[in-house]
C-alpha cells in the first residue's frame, strides 16, 4: 500500500514541523502506534507493510 500526503509549509508550521522529514516521522509514528483498534490494537498490528510519501506542494 502506498499512502502519499501532500503538505504545505503553512501546514507544516500548523503542525509545529521544521521539515518534511519530522513531519513523516510524526505521522509514520501515529500510523504505526497512535491509530487503535475496537480490542485495543495499534496500527501496526493490523495494517499491511506501507510505502508513505511525503510531498510538499504549494
């Protein structure tokens, strides 16, 4: 699966982010460990591998 995102430096600053690279992190990390299942498991227990891309636009 591939996820891309696209992202603006005024969402960058909205996000509190300095660059492309923290905010991929930030958001790797709450796909991996923030999103919970109905039982209480996190993204990674249940989503298949994933390529993220993170784009900045405009």
């Amino acid at each position: 699966m591939i996820i891309r995102i696209e992202v603006s430096d005024v969402d960058l600053e909205a996000m509190e982010c300095g660059s492309l690279e923290e905010f991929e992190e930030q958001i790797r990390n709450q796909l991996d460990n923030g999103v919970v299942t109905s039982d209480g498991g996190a993204g990674a227990d249940w989503m298949v591998d994933y390529d993220l891309e993170v784009i900045k636009v405009d």
